[in-house]
C-alpha cells in the first residue's frame, strides 16, 4: 500500500497510547478461535497416527494461514478501493492491534506492582496470565524471573517481528506472521498430545523468527547502552548463550537481557505438571529482583523504539531511492 510507512508509525504510536484494551475485539484472537476450531475438525479427519497426525498438522497451518492471508489481504483491499484514506485508518489500526510492546509492559508490570504491596500469591496470578509455565511451584524470585524472562523473549515475537514483516509487506504479511505465531503458541508443544501434530507449526514458527530474532538482539544490545544497563556484558552473553534454548530463536534476546542485567534467566521449569530441564542463560552475578521488571520494560520499550526508527529510515531510503531510480 501506498501509504504503509505512515500506517507502520500510526499504528506503533497507537499501541504506546492505548495497549490492548480488554473491551476491544482482538483479531489474534479470532485466530486463535480458528486454530481451536481447525485442529477439532482436522484431528477427526485424518488418523491417530505419527503420519497422520503430522500431515493433519500441515493441514492446520494450510488452513489458517489460507484464511488469515485472504482476509486480511481483502480487508485493506476493499478499504484501499473505497479511498486512500480510509486504507491509511485501516492498515493504521491492523499494525496497531499487531503490535504488542505497551500490553506486555502493563501485564508483566502489574506483578512489579504486585510485590510492591507484598502480595505474593497476586504476583503468582499476574505473571500466569503472561507465561506457558506451571507458576504454583515459583518462588517469589521464580516468579520475578519469569516476569523478566517473558518480556525478552516477547520483545522478539510481539513487537520487533511484527514490525520486520510489516516493513516488508505491510499489515497483511505480519497478520500471517502472527498466525504462525499463535499456531506455534497454542499447538507447537512436543508434548505427546502436539508431538506430531505441531511438528508444521514449530517448524514455520522457528523459521520465521529466524531473522527477526537475531535482528532484535543486535537492537537490543544498542538499547542496553542507551538505557543505562550493561550493555558491553550483554553483547558477552548474546555471544556466549544465545543457543541455550531447544528453540533456535527464543533464547537471542534472553541472551541479551540477562547480560543487560547481568544476572540468570532460564533453568529448569515445570510444564503441565512435569519438570524440563532447561540450560541457564547469563551468569549468576547477583539476584533476580523486582526492579528487574521494570528495567526490562525499559530495555523493550528502549529496542521497540530503536526498531520504529530503523524500519522508517529503511522504508524511507527505499522510496527515495526508488523515486531517484524512476525519474
């Protein structure tokens, strides 16, 4: 569209305004509706087999990602055809409700706030609304580290991704990006019950993040000098432990926040009631604490504004240098 760039900024400076209100119908949502649905449907389909259940899953990630691209495609089509402007509101408010930086930084705040008034057990039910883990056996430090641990990963899939796909093709490619994503979420376990059948979904989801995982770590980085955290220690840790994750992607910007920090994320954690084994990230040079929350929404907010500017400029230069090539 002709006026991405501007829907790219119009939407990123929406969502630092508003975040995710809970009155207002999420799209995401409606994705994951039709994951529920397609997998139920899916799943009475083919075989209860490895084959196929594998195969029902390339069908899942066919199926949503067939549905998603059309309406989305389809929406700004018809908005563009009505008027300019009108396709300028709507991508607008598409790459606002893709974006998730002001969301993640309410949700993991509202655990800060939690141990601040020494209500443990509501820090256990904010930061369970915000991780995949089991957080009844957390220690009050556990419990702070995931907070921690959530934001940085997330700064990658919630806010840097979604702003790489929109660079490249606007709102309609980062809403495809977002159902994989919320596929990966919701059916990428390797669990008995997902083993084969979120084999598609991981596989798409790992590749995917591929590049805007790694681009959001070397952001990160600069945002860890520009915020006052250690920024030459986090560059030590992204180097050293960035593949300490089963996932190819997720531990990049844990890499970097833990070295930021400089204290120990990841570690073993309990899933549906069984313990994982998981590698450390960073160095045990001091204590998780609450501020810690708060200075990783800093670092977020610090490589989502880093990330705006990059993308702009990007999108700016190219069309100069299209216009300067054209005339």
């Amino acid at each position: 569209m002709k006026y991405t760039t501007l829907a790219i900024l119009a939407g990123f400076l929406l969502d630092q305004l508003f975040g995710d209100p809970y009155w207002l119908p999420h799209p995401i949502r409606a994705i994951g509706w039709l994951i529920s649905k397609g997998e139920t449907w899916i799943r009475g389909i083919f075989p209860k087999t490895p084959m196929g259940e594998k195969t029902g899953g390339f069908f899942l990630v066919a199926l949503v990602l067939g549905v998603t691209g059309i309406l989305a495609s389809g929406i700004l089509y018809l908005a563009v055809h009505i008027h300019p402007l009108a396709g300028l509101i709507v991508e607008s408010l598409m790459c606002y409700q893709l974006l998730a930086a002001k969301s993640l930084k309410t949700e993991s705040m509202k655990v800060y706030h939690a141990f601040e008034k020494q209500d443990t057990e509501g820090a256990r039910y904010a930061v369970s609304m915000i991780v995949g883990r089991d957080t009844k056996p957390l220690s009050p430090q556990g419990i702070m580290k995931a907070a921690v641990e959530t934001v940085a990963e997330n700064t990658s899939d919630g806010v840097i991704a979604p702003l790489f796909f929109m660079a490249i093709g606007g709102a309609p490619l980062a809403f495809l990006y977002k159902a994989v994503n919320t596929m990966d979420s919701m059916v990428g376990y390797k669990n008995e019950k997902y083993y084969y059948f979120g084999f598609a979904a991981a596989k798409l989801d790992d590749l995917v993040n591929f590049i805007p995982a790694r681009l959001s770590a070397f952001v990160m980085i600069a945002a860890a000098f520009l915020t006052g955290l250690d920024g030459k220690n986090a560059w030590k840790i992204f180097w050293r432990d960035r593949f300490n994750h089963k996932s190819p992607n997720s531990a990049q910007t844990e890499a970097v926040c833990a070295g930021a920090l400089r204290v120990q994320l990841a570690g073993n954690a309990y899933y549906f009631g069984k313990l994982y084994e998981k590698p450390t990230i960073g160095d045990d040079l001091r204590p998780v604490e609450n501020r810690d929350i708060r200075r990783t929404n800093r670092l977020m907010m610090g490589t989502a504004w880093l990330s705006l500017i990059l993308v702009l400029t990007v999108r700016l230069l190219l069309l100069y240098t299209g216009r300067h090539f054209l005339n």
